[in-house]
C-alpha cells in the first residue's frame, strides 16, 4: 500500500538531498592534485554520488520518524546500517584494495560507510521509540527529583576523582590528563561565580589565571618561598587584579562588557610578554619550586640532611607520586571551589550575584549596591583563577606568555556556557567533555574542532540553556505545621 | 513647610535637552496617608516618580523626606537610588513589571532585605562560617518573608519561580518584595495596570492594609480612575508636566481644570463627561 505520506516526505528527501549536491560537487565531486608540477583536475563522481545518495535516504528516514513513523523508517535505517556495515568490512578485509576490479567504484570510502552506518542506527533508534511509544502523544513524563539526582551524580563524580590514581588499570597518562581536566573544572567553576551567578561575561578570564601562574613563579623564583605560601599570596593578588579590572567596567554589561573584558585579557598576556626586566618576557620563567609533601620533596636524591616523600614513608622512589599528589592537589582545590560556590549562593551575596543578573535595575529599587555587588564577584572569581594559576605554575615547573591566550579563556567561557550557567555538575561534565576527551583522543586531533564545532551546534538544537539547567532556590520556606 | 510631612517635594524641574517633562512641581505627603498622582498619558508622573528614587537627577528643585523614626532628614536629590532605599527607605514598584524571574518567590524577598542581611552575615564572613547572629538573622528575614507572601496571597507559589507566575501575582509580588525592604514612603508605579476588577479591588485592600497597619505613606500612580477615588486621601495632579490640581478625592474630581485636562474642553466633550 502506498503510504499517503509519501509525496511530502520524498519532495523534501529530493530538495535536500539537490542542495546538499550543489554544495558538496566542488567538493567533493572534484579533486584537485599535483601531478609533477601541473595541476590537474581529477573526478570522484562516484563518491559524490554516493553521499547524495545516503543524504536523500537518511532524510528520508529522519523526517518519517520525526513524524512519528515507525516501520518504514526502522526499515529503512536498518538497510543503511547494514550497507555501511559491509562496505566498512570490505574496507578493512583489504577486498577494496584491489583496485584494479571494475566493482570497485562502487565501494564507497570509510567515511561514508561510518556515516552510514551511524545515520542508520540513529534513525532506527528514532523510530524504535515511535514504535514502542506507540502513535499516541508524548505522554507527560513525571518531572524527574532533579535535586536527588544532581546530588548523588555529584557524590559518584567525586568518589570516582577521589579513588581513581589508586585504580589498577590508571597509567601515567590519564592522571596526566585528569590533572589537566580538573585544573579547568576549578577555572570553570570559578568563572561560574562571575558568567553563571553574576552574569557578568567576562571573555578575559585568562588574565586572572595569568596572574596566580605569574605570582607564584616570581615569588617562588625570587623569595624562594615554598607553594603553601605562595598560594593564599597568589589568590589575593588575582582578587586584587579583578577587583582594578572591575572597576572600569562597572557601567558596562552583556556585549560590551564582553569586548572589554577580552581586551584586558589580551593586555595582561602582552605586558607579561614585553615586560621583559620583570617577567623574563617570551622566555618565560623557569624552575620554579615544585610542591612538597608538607616540606618532603619528591625526589629520587634528597639533598643533604632532609627527607624525601619515599625515604618518608620507606618506599621505592617512584616519578608517578608526584604526579599523583598534583593530581590530589587540584582536586582538593577544586572541590575548594566547589563548596565555596555552593555555600556562597545561599549567602546574601550570592543572591544578590543572581539578581543582578536578572535585573539590575531591580536590584538597585531594593538597595543593593551594584558596585560592591559586582567587584565581589570579580574579585572573588579572579581569586580562584589565581589558585589555579599557582598549581598550574608549580605543576609545569615553567611559565610563559604563549599559556595564557585567548582560546583559554574561550574554552572556559564554552565550558561554563556549555555546562549550563549557574550549574556545577554541568559546569564538570563539560570540562570533562571539552579537555578531557580532545586530550585523551589526540591521534584524531584534525577533527578536534570539527567535534567542537559539531557538539556547539547539538547543544544550542537541544538544550540551549545547557547541559543541566535545573536551578534548586538557594532558600525554601519552612514546612507549614499540618493543620489539625 | 508642613513640618508634619514626610515628603516635601518644591519646585520639581526636569528637562530632558529641550523638553521639560516636569515644570515646577511642588507636593508633600503626610505621614501615614494615601497620595496619589495622577495625569493623562505623558504628564510627567513616572519621571517624579524616577527623580524621588533617585534613578533621574533633577535638573531643578529639592527633595526632603523627614525620617519619622530617626529625625533624621534627607535630601533624596543628592543620593544614588540604591542609597535612598538604603538610607531613605523610599521604595519603589515598576510600570513594567520587574521581579527577578528564574529565582524564586522568597528569593525575591530575601534579596529585597539584602543590606540589613548583609550586617547579619559580617559582609559574608560570618555567613561562611555559619555564625548563629547570622543564621537568626536569616530565620527572621525568612519570616518577614513568609509574613508578606501570606499577605499577598502567594503562599502557594512561595517556593516556585517569580518568572512562572501569573501576571497579577507578579503585580502582588512587587508590592510584597518593596515591603520587606523596610520602607517608610511606598511608591507604586500603576500598580493595578493589567489587573482585572476584582484583582485590583484585593490590591486597594493590600493598599489599604498597608497604611492602617504597618503606618507606611504610599505615592501611588494610577490611571484607574474608580481605584484611585477610592483608596487615596490626597490627589495631585499633573498635566504637560505641570501641577494643575491637588486635594482630596471629591476637590479634585470637581475641578473644571481636571475634568479639562482628562476630557478636552469642547462641548461635545463635556457632554461625554456627564454622562
């Protein structure tokens, strides 16, 4: 039988499938290569065909199970699933190789199949749940107990970060990696407090990270004072920093405060560079103290009369303790952060960060200072970005200029956005997210931005506000007595 | 000078470049009374509104308000607006409604009682440690809450989002959150606009309740006519920025000038009027 939805959805299917071909012709229907030295200008027709070909099925079967189609859709997906899956085998089974037999043309390349492949079971899965939900409308679903869930994911997320250098399987590596993942979850969580609480977009927040590295280093090198020290010093410097940058730009919000605030990243980055009597300009400083367990060095030698962290505890000398107190370093920072943040929202202060981004006009009719309020939340901020800075700075052992550029303050502000303002697991999952998994999968690093790109986009279609955007009222009244 | 005023208002000018929005306007509002101020479209009554709270600066004119608990008297043309619901405590309501809407409903009113819990939390210090004074403070800010949102009929929507609530429970909620910062002279921009009869019929009690109980003068702007006649004791009002009438109720509803500025002075018109 034929279905009556057929017309709309094959019309659609073709109009797509037409200007995907338009577009992707010069693309990928033409191959420019160098032979000796003349250019020339091969075809690859049959690939181009091929990619018309799976963009007209996968939107045909995208648009029927969107349209709440099960059978034909599923069908459908499956074919596709089952035709990428062959042709990936084929690849890999080395058949394709033989490139002299005629058929060969016909055997699309690796990345179509994946596509395909991946295309299918996407549509299957749509249209499975049309299928098992049957053809009636969504039901409504119980809202979920979102402050349960966040709480006890909260917990996993921490017991996993807290056991996971004593797991068997963990190398030097993925400490290396989470070490990096949470020196930008304490960032995002601290710029939280000045994106996500106050709503102050601050595109600059780099300059804040700078200053904590730049302190450390410079008090550690020329004083010699050791980390414990250096750290609370580092905070109040970055605080004192964020404090001087708020001020020109009190009268500022939204687009404009944005502009300014990434112009005084960018000056902090290039005094730190041309500065050269006081920072050692692009050279950077070097050998800066590395962290001590509580004045027990971690080193294979002690110097004369101290003791090192192995003799300490009678164990072999191993470089991976060091690497595992870091890790335990900024994770204890960072929950820092995380429990300064939480406590905070539920202080005045912070619902005054939150109403202020709501409304700042209102704010004022209720007598709170604008000013006080705002330079509280970029001092506060910046201090944790110069704890981070200082860990950063005793972590590498270095500090230069080239760390301290713009796209770090870009990949925070997508972290903070990402994860969903005002969010701490959120602002945790896209750390994870956005460090973790481009650090951990650096061989495909070509299609890092290409996934970047790709992920931007799936999150402004599905969730705009963020990952997680449930917000739990900072206070709640108190149970009323039950009436007799 | 009316020495048992609250608010001495003399010589109000405001000009906008070459525009003079308020000309010469003069009023006072006694302690503990219902002032309103009224004028067709355009007369300058938000701007006297937005000089007394500080978010315009008068370009003429003085703006005393005489504390009744502290003597203390202030100059309300000189200060920043935060400080004059600080200080002053003249507190305001919007035209356009303005509650912080992804925060709760007795979030609102605590950020309205910010400057006192403040004190309370030692400018955070004290908060952060969870000091007892701060924690009282904070159980008391949450009961002057709770006591408002039962004023106002809010009580079920006291835990969900101002942003979610329909529009005359926001109307109510501005009213509850002004109260709880504390104020001696109310100010309410067209609290009723939108409201339907019997909702700005609760809003003259609440109005009413306000003054009678808690001894607090309101400054009202208002276009409904049968609100305004009802609730007020005193009426200004304003025409092309200038004073045209003042007095009670029935003085002003009677002045030829009044009935001129809101009906035209045809004759056509005044035939309309009497109708």
């Amino acid at each position: 039988m034929r279905p009556p939805f057929a017309a709309p959805l094959l019309r659609d299917a073709v109009l797509v499938a037409g200007i995907a071909g338009v577009l992707a012709f010069p693309f990928v229907g033409l191959l420019l290569t160098t032979q000796g030295t003349a250019p020339t200008l091969s075809t690859r027709f049959p690939e181009f065909a091929g990619a018309v070909v799976l963009i007209f099925f996968g939107r045909l079967g995208i648009s029927a199970a969107r349209r709440g189609h099960s059978l034909f859709p599923i069908v459908l997906g499956v074919a596709m699933a089952t035709v990428g899956a062959f042709s990936l085998l084929f690849e890999t089974a080395g058949m394709a190789a033989d490139s002299a037999a005629p058929w060969h043309a016909f055997v699309p390349g690796t990345f179509l199949a994946t596509v395909a492949s991946a295309g299918g079971v996407a549509i299957v899965v749509v249209a499975g749940r049309n299928y098992l939900l049957g053809d009636s409308e969504p039901v409504a679903r119980k809202p979920l107990p979102m402050k349960q869930l966040l709480l006890w994911t909260g917990v996993a997320l921490a017991g996993v970060a807290i056991v996971l250098p004593l797991l068997p399987a963990v190398d030097r590596r993925l400490i290396d990696v989470a070490t990096l993942v949470l020196t930008y979850v304490m960032l995002g969580w601290g710029l939280n407090i000045v994106v996500g609480l106050a709503g102050l977009l601050d595109l600059g927040y780099v300059a804040f990270y700078a200053v904590g590295a730049y302190s450390y280093a410079l008090l550690s090198v020329t004083f010699g004072w050791s980390f414990w020290v250096c750290l609370p010093l580092a905070g109040a410097l970055a605080a004192l920093f964020g404090i001087l940058l708020g001020f020109p730009v009190l009268r500022l919000r939204g687009d404009y405060l944005a502009i300014v605030t990434l112009g005084f990243g960018e000056m902090i980055r290039i005094i730190l560079l041309n500065w050269y009597d006081f920072t050692n300009g692009p050279d950077g400083i070097s050998n800066i103290g590395r962290p001590s367990f509580f004045g027990f060095q971690f080193a294979s030698k002690p110097a004369e009369g101290t003791e090192s962290f192995h003799t300490l505890f009678g164990i072999a000398y191993d470089p991976v303790h060091r690497l595992i107190f870091l890790y335990y370093l900024i994770l204890a920072l960072a929950l820092l952060t995380n429990a300064f943040t939480l406590r905070i929202r539920r202080l005045p202060v912070g619902r005054a960060w939150e109403a202020l981004r709501e409304d700042e006009i209102a704010c004022r009719s209720l007598g709170v200072n604008p000013r006080n309020t705002k330079l509280s939340a970029f001092a506060i901020g910046a201090m944790f970005a110069g704890f981070a800075g200082s860990f950063f700075a005793t972590r590498q052992g270095f500090v230069s200029p080239e760390s301290f550029t713009f796209i770090e303050s870009a990949i925070l502000v997508a972290i903070v956005v990402l994860g969903g303002m005002g969010s701490q697991i959120g602002v945790a999952v896209a750390a994870i997210i956005l460090v973790g998994l481009p650090e951990y999968f650096r061989e495909l690093q070509e299609y890092r931005m290409l996934a970047f790109g790709m992920g931007m986009v799936l999150i402004m279609l599905w969730r705009p506000g963020g990952l997680l955007t449930h917000r739990e009222p900072t206070i709640r009244t108190r149970p009323q007595p039950a009436s007799p | 000078m009316n020495p048992a005023a609250l608010l001495e208002v003399e010589h109000l000018t405001m000009r906008f470049g070459g525009l003079v929005a308020v000309d010469d306007v003069s009023f006072s509002v006694a302690q503990g009374a219902i002032h309103a101020l009224i004028g067709p479209n355009g007369a300058g009554k938000t701007t006297v509104f937005n000089c007394l709270t500080g978010f315009y600066k008068p370009s003429v004119g003085r703006i005393t308000l005489n504390s009744p608990e502290s003597q203390a008297t202030f100059l309300l043309e000189q200060m920043d607006d935060f400080r004059i619901v600080r200080d002053a405590r003249v507190v305001r309501t919007f035209q356009n409604i303005r509650t912080f809407p992804k925060m709760s409903v007795l979030e609102n009113l605590m950020v309205a009682q910010h400057n006192h819990l403040m004190r309370a939390s030692g400018w955070t210090f004290l908060g952060l440690i969870g000091a007892p004074s701060f924690l009282d403070a904070e159980a008391a800010s949450v009961e002057r809450a709770e006591y408002w949102i039962d004023r106002t009929g809010l009580a079920e929507y006291a835990d969900s989002e101002a942003g979610a609530l329909p529009y005359g429970e926001q109307r109510r909620l501005e009213i509850a959150r002004a109260m709880c910062c504390d104020p001696v002279l109310l100010c309410l921009d067209e609290p009723a606009a939108g409201l339907n009869p019997s909702e700005t019929e609760q809003l003259s009690e609440l109005i009413g309740y306000i003054r009678d109980h808690h001894h607090i003068s309101v400054l009202l702007i208002e276009h409904d006519m049968s609100m305004v006649m009802g609730v007020s004791d005193h009426i200004v009002v304003l025409d092309y920025g200038q004073k045209i009438a003042e007095g009670t109720p029935e003085e002003v509803r009677n002045d030829p000038a009044v009935v001129q500025a809101y009906l035209g002075s045809d004759d056509d018109d005044d035939a309309d009027a009497s109708t």
